[in-house]
C-alpha cells in the first residue's frame, strides 16, 4: 500500500519498533520546518520513503519565507523531494495562528511549489470557503498539480473544486476519517472523484481508523482504510491498493515500483 501521507519521525511513532520496516512505503510529510532535515533524512535512508518540503498552518507564526525557499532550493537535486506541503488553513481551534496569517503563508507556499515545479499538498480543516477561494485566486500557480489531504469536505465541495480547477490535476487523499460513522456523508464525496485523482494515507499518528480510533495511529492500520474504500467503490482491497498507489506514483511524479 502506497501511504501517500504520515509522520513517523514523529517521536510517537519513531520509538515504536513495530513501525518502521524496511516495506513501509510513502511519503512523509513536512509539517514544521524545524523538523524538515530530519524528514529528509528518514527518506535518504529508507528506500520506500519520500520527503516533502511545508509547514502546517499551526505553526504559520514561526514561518520564515526566506528559511523556506533556502531549503527548498537547497534540496531540489534530492530525488526523494516530491512535493511542497503540507499547508493549507485550519481554523478548527481558536489557539491557531490568525487566519489572516494562515492565508500569507498558505500562498507563500503556493508560489514555491510553482516556482520550483512540485505539487503541493493542501492540508484544510473547517476552512473550506477560504481554501477554495485561495486556490481559485491562484489557479495559474498549480500547474503542477494539488491534493487535498485528508479529505473532510461534501460532494458538493469536491465538485465545485474540481469545477473551477478544471485543467488542474487536482488530487484527494481519504484517511482514517471516512472509517467513521460521524463522517458517513464521505462516502459520497469518494464516490464523486474520479477514480484517477484517489489516493489513501493514514496521516500517522494521527486519526486512526475504525476500530484503532483514538489509539496512536500507525502505518499498518492503512488496511482498515483500504477495506472501507473497497467497500463503498466496490472494489477489492487489491485493486484499491493498486489504484491509490498507482494515482500516488503518477501525482507525486515517482517512476512505478512494478
Ligand atoms: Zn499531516
């Protein structure tokens, strides 16, 4: 199974020795830009494991636009650096960053991944009307194609998106989330994309699924996300797993194992 999202060099999971075998397989994901060096680090020497360059919008205060495009030039000849992100908005909690803020380092961003030909990895949390209108302002700028991580948004939404990005390879990873059943109206949403622009991730050690909800979330338990996608495409395991990987290789620009 091609992960396309987690964290395990986060100190939860990077102590938990049934982690990190030599099959795990993905991308791990840039988050602070304190910990990017050791992201990059983690890839260089696990052969499956590719890197990606952002930084969450919880920590848009620290951002340093100057440290980032450094860092991203800096590392461009690394074959394993697929993608800029993840970033994005989340207004979730009040303790966040200003959302004035969030949206400035949001769109710094945007212009990385344009100005240095990555994709970009959106992170979005009950900020849907202003991540859209982001997205639309800087259409010309994702041209190198954008995946909504952690898909939590309606049918409607992902239409609309994939409406007005239309000539955008626009992407959506589904997590632990559409195991749930607050989040049944998921289902829909997956049904909606296309079959071309799914992808899975586990966002380790976040937001594990049913029936490991509320548990350290672990690479592994991609399967029980795997099992509920299956279901609701009718489709196997097998052929999720082949589809996501395959949709993972191409987004990410990664030559196919097989
Ligand atoms: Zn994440």
């Amino acid at each position: 199974m091609f992960d396309s999202h987690f964290h395990v060099t986060d100190p939860r999971l990077i102590t938990h020795k049934d982690v990190i075998d030599s099959q795990l397989t993905g991308v791990e994901i840039g988050a602070d830009f304190e910990s990017l060096p050791a992201i990059f680090e983690f890839s260089a020497t696990h052969e499956h494991v590719y890197c990606t360059a952002g930084v969450h919008p919880a920590y848009a205060d620290m951002y340093s636009a100057n440290d980032m495009e450094n860092f991203v030039a800096e590392h461009l000849n690394f074959k394993k650096f697929v993608a800029i992100g993840e970033c994005g908005l989340d207004y979730h909690r009040p303790d966040l960053p200003a959302r004035e803020r969030q949206v400035e380092v949001f769109v710094h961003q945007i212009h990385l991944a344009d100005r240095y030909k990555k994709p970009l990895v959106v992170h979005s949390r009950d900020s849907w009307e202003d991540t859209a209108e982001v997205l639309f302002a800087h259409k010309s700028k994702l041209k190198n194609g954008v995946l909504i991580h952690c898909m939590s948004y309606t049918a409607e939404q992902a239409e609309y998106l994939l409406n007005h990005l239309n000539g955008i390879d626009v992407y959506f990873a589904f997590g632990g989330h559409i195991t749930y059943k607050q989040k049944a109206f998921l289902h829909d949403t997956l049904r909606t994309i296309p079959l071309n622009r799914i992808l899975i991730e586990t966002d380790a050690p976040y937001l594990a699924p049913t029936p490991k909800r509320s548990e350290v979330n672990l690479p592994q338990y991609i399967r029980y996300t795997a099992e509920v996608m299956a279901k609701i495409l009718n489709k196997t395991v097998a052929e999720i797993e082949t589809l996501t990987a395959n949709n993972a290789y191409r987004f990410f620009k990664i030559k196919a194992a097989q």
